[in-house]
C-alpha cells in the first residue's frame, strides 16, 4: 500500500449513485465547516430509510476529547432511527487536497458495534473501494458483558 493517500478527485470508479451523493453530501459539509486542524473531515452516511445523516470532525486543544467525523454521523443516525448502510467519510488537507478517509480504529469499533453491516469506502492501494465495516478490525475485541450495540 501507498504511504501517501490518493488523491479524491472525483467519485471513484465503480462507486453508485447512492453513493455518489454521501461523497458530494460530505464534500459539501465539510467545504461549508472547514478550518484547517479543526475540522477537517465529514462523513455522510446513508440509512436504510433513504435519509442521509452527517457529521464533522471536531478537534480539540486535548486530543483525546476530539470528536470524529464517522463517530458523530453515527449518533446522527442512532438519532435517525434507521440502520446505516454506507459510511463515506472526505478529508480535506490544508494545501486543499481531498481523500477519502477510511474511519480510524475507535471509530471502526463503535461503526462494529452500532452497523457492522454497514459498507464503507477506504483506500486500497491507489484506488478505494467499499468493504463492510466489520472487515476494518478483524481481531477486534468484543466485550461478552455488554452486547453490541447495548
Ligand atoms: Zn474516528
């Protein structure tokens, strides 16, 4: 795998309509909120009624109390009542590049728990592609106490 993340230029190849509008949702919000290091990221996620929910990256000046593009859309949908389907997430650099941006690894738990089924997009090499969520942490840890999504 490249080191460095391909560059979003358009909507990838083989990805569907649906799709192509949580990629122009995101790109959207994330144009509308930018600010360099603070918010730099949107995801958009489809639901199984047909609505799209969003969510942006906040960052904080401790930075663990940031929160994550993927993991607010997440409660937008909870909020939403409907299952997600597809997760999209777009970050956009300081020099004003765009990528796709695959949910980092606290992210991936929470999507494990709350919409395993769900697809999301990531990069593959030089190209991207969508794999169900459940694929990101193949070793993840599941709690026996508390069921997912509990
Ligand atoms: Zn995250």
């Amino acid at each position: 795998m490249s080191a460095e993340r391909p560059l979003l230029d358009g909507p990838p190849a083989g990805m569907s309509e649906g799709d192509r509008e949580l990629l122009a949702t995101a790109r959207s919000v994330l144009d509308g909120h930018y600010r360099a290091g603070v918010h730099e990221v949107a995801a958009a996620l489809r639901l199984a009624d047909g609505r799209i929910v969003t969510g942006l990256h906040v960052e904080a000046s401790a930075g663990r109390a940031s929160v994550c593009a993927e993991s607010a859309a997440l409660s937008a949908a909870i909020v939403a009542g409907s299952p997600v389907l597809s997760v999209v997430g777009v970050l956009r650099r300081p020099t004003g590049t765009r990528h796709l941006i695959e949910p980092c690894g606290v992210c991936a738990e929470l999507l494990g728990d709350h919409a395993p089924e769900a697809r999301v997009w990531v990069a593959v090499g030089d190209a991207f592609e969508a794999v169900p969520v459940h694929q990101l942490l193949p070793f993840r840890r599941r709690r026996s106490a508390r069921p997912a999504g509990a």
